[in-house]
C-alpha cells in the first residue's frame, strides 16, 4: 500500500532518505519545505516518517497510472463505483498519541497537529470520510477541526442531538489515493468506493470494534467525537497564514494499533502536497461543469493560488461568450475559488508566463472581466469580508473569434 508506492517512488529517483537524527519540531518541515521529491525520515525523533507523498502532478499521475496531461480528464470520467470488502477486524490497542512523531510545524502553532489524519465516520447508514486537521491535547485526545456543513460535522451533530457520540475511525499513513479520495467531494458515503475506483476497481477494509471501516493504514485510532470541545489554532493553513482559533471539537480515543515499525505519514502546512490534496480534487469538478457549456480541454488549480483559489481553463472556443460562460460554471463548481483566467488551447496552463502572455495580449479590462460581488467565499482568504462573502474576478484571455490572425505567434514549424 503506502510501503509500494514509497518504494516505486524511491526506484524512480523521487525518494530524498534523510537518516541523520531529525527533530518532529519545525526541524523535519523546514527540510520537506525544501523539495518537492519525497522525504523519507529514517530516525524522527526514533520513528520513521514520509512527508511530500503527493507533492506534485507527477506523484499523482504515477499513483493513477496515467500520464500528468490526462490526470483531470481522467478523474472526471470517474463514477465512484469501485467494490469494498470487508476481510476483518482491527485489532485493538492501548492509546499513546506520544509514540507517534507528531510535528510542530511552525513557531505559531497552537501545538503539535496531526495534519494527514482521515477521519472515517459511520452513523445511522452512513459513511464519510475526510482529512481534518488535529491539535494534540493529551496522550488520548485531539481537538480536530470540523468545517461546519461538512459531513463529519453534519454527522455529529446529528450524532449529539440524538444524545449520542459519534464513532470514528483515524487512519494515518493510507495509499496515497485513499488519501486523494478523502480529499475529494464526492456523492455522500462514496469515498471508499472512488479510493477502490481509482485504485483499479476493489479495495479491502477491516472493522473496529465502534462500527467504522478502514482500510489498510500504518497507524489506526478508533474512538468518539462527544460533546467536548476546545481550543483549536492558531494553525496554518493553505495560504501560509495563521488561521484563527476556534472551540472545537474533541475526539476520544479509545483503541489504538500500528504496523510493525509504522512510517508516520504528515503533510506539510501549506506545502506541495497541501495544496495538491486541496485543490486537485475540484479540477474534475470544474471540467465537468464547464464541459456542459463549452469544449473544456484541461483544468489547472495554481500553486501561486495556495492550489486552492485561483483556476486557469483551458477551452477551444467556438462562440464568443463560451470563456464567460467558463467562468461562470467554474465559480458554481468550487465555491471557494477567487480569481479564474480562461485561455485557448495554444496556452500552456502550466506555465504562469504563458498565462500571463494570454493575459498580456488577449485582455481588454472593458470587455473581458466578469467581476461578481457579494458572493460566498473561502472563509481561508484573509481578504473575505466579515459576512463570509467575497468578490470574484473571471478573466476572458482568449482570441476573439475572427481574428485569430492577430494572436498566432510566430513558430519555426
């Protein structure tokens, strides 16, 4: 699982093993920070520990198995039908969060945080999975952050209101597309079976003894999410900022059990991997969206855009209007998203200069940009309004229709 794909990734020459004594506290962040290969810490504090496992296009496309250009076409096809089967139990174990090196990552953290932890819940029929970052409190205890309408929060909430716990699971250290799939919307409960699609069509998962099914990890935390809250930040997230504090809430642990020798997996804040997990997600999302009002050829969410807030489409144009149509379906898929630039075919959209040129030469500011205000926004952007809401910017780089011949740029071929 994890183990095969670190060591695909070292046979390729993607691996940087680091097996000088590192320390968990900002030490082993600021080297990960440094590279966008993977890092294989051999002696973490006395543990073993991989950061950057998704930090780049090119570790994602080898996880799927396709070529970097066909990623988000490919993703977009998907139909979250893989087959998930349950082969067991997971065994159980005393809790001790101390055994696990886990990370400050910089001097304005509230403290150590579990930053790759899916939380798998199930409650009443259903199922969820996702990332949520979690504040250490106690050798048994985290304050995990549950983004409010998520489905883990809507889960527990539910969960309190009939007077009960929430039973989770936290699995650390998974396949890399499991991990992918977590940090996906997908349709309610799929996320196993789009992690099983994605990984050829099947996947194995045992039970713990609270109900929730996991699949294979290097590390498994089972307990509850009660009525407890918390302190929670100051934490950075995906823009680099300090995000603010909040009371949220606490999960219990109850059973705890690891691999022989467990490779603890963290993903650096605001990092490589960070922002793929984050916004490579919404590019099928946005492709299919803008697939319904023009001929979409490629989707890209930019790291100078925190990966998460700005989007460059790219379209073969046939109507004037299509690119501000783009735009509009692009905003209506990801929510979040600020600032997106639509751009024609001869633009490579993963070359920040090239998006520029388009910008440069294919814009005029009267014409070509759709400004909308008073719209929801990403509650991460420091620049969002205090009602929650923003102003968007879409960006119509593209040739105008019959006058093609204005734009081609010269070639030797």
């Amino acid at each position: 699982m994890m183990r095969g794909f670190i060591e695909r990734m070292r046979e390729s020459g993607n691996v940087i093993d680091v097996h000088e004594p590192c320390s968990t506290e900002f030490e082993a962040p600021r080297l990960a920070a440094g590279t966008g290969k993977v890092v294989f810490f051999h002696d973490l504090e006395g543990s073993r520990c991989v950061m950057n496992l998704l930090a780049d296009r090119r570790s994602l496309a080898a996880a799927l198995g396709v070529a970097e250009e066909g990623i988000v076409p490919h993703l977009a096809g998907a139909d979250y039908t893989g087959t998930v089967r349950v082969e067991g139990s997971v065994p159980g174990g005393e809790v001790d969060l101390a055994r696990i090196p886990v990370m400050k990552h910089f001097p304005g953290d509230a403290g150590r945080y579990i930053t790759s932890g899916i939380v798998f819940s199930r409650y009443e029929g259903m199922e969820n999975a996702s990332i949520h970052r979690m504040l250490v409190l106690d050798e048994n205890r985290v304050a995990a952050r549950l983004v409010e309408g998520r489905h883990t929060h809507a889960m527990h909430r539910m969960a309190l209101e009939r007077g009960e716990r929430l039973p989770i699971a936290v699995a650390i250290g998974t396949h890399p597309l499991v991990t992918f799939a977590s940090s996906t919307r997908v349709p309610p409960g799929r996320e196993l079976a789009y992690a099983a699609e994605l990984m050829g069509g099947e996947i194995m998962v045992r039970e713990c003894s609270n109900g929730v099914r996991v699949p294979d990890a290097e590390i498994i935390l089972e307990g509850y999410i009660g009525s407890e809250r918390a302190d929670e930040g100051p934490f950075v997230d995906i823009t680099g900022t300090y995000d603010q504090v909040r009371q949220e809430p606490v999960i219990e642990f109850t059973g705890m059990h690891c691999k022989p020798d467990p490779i603890y997996h963290a993903i650096l804040p605001a990092g490589p991997e960070h922002k793929l997990l984050m916004g490579a997600p919404y590019e099928p999302k946005i492709y299919r969206a803008v697939s319904e009002v023009t001929d979409v050829r490629n989707v890209r969410l930019t790291r100078g855009g925190a990966g998460y807030l700005h989007a460059v489409v790219q379209i073969r144009k046939t109507t004037e209007g299509d690119a501000k149509n783009a735009i509009m379906a692009a905003f209506a898929a990801h929510t979040s998203l600020k600032h997106v630039v639509i751009v024609d075919e001869d633009i490579n959209i993963n070359d920040p200069e090239d998006i520029e040129y388009a910008i440069a030469t294919r814009v005029r500011a009267d014409t070509d940009l759709l400004v909308i205000t008073g719209v929801r926004g990403s509650s991460l952007d420091p620049r969002r309004l205090p009602d929650g809401t923003n102003v968007k910017m879409g960006i119509d780089a593209t040739m105008v229709l019959g006058e093609e011949e204005k734009f081609i740029r010269a070639t030797w071929e």
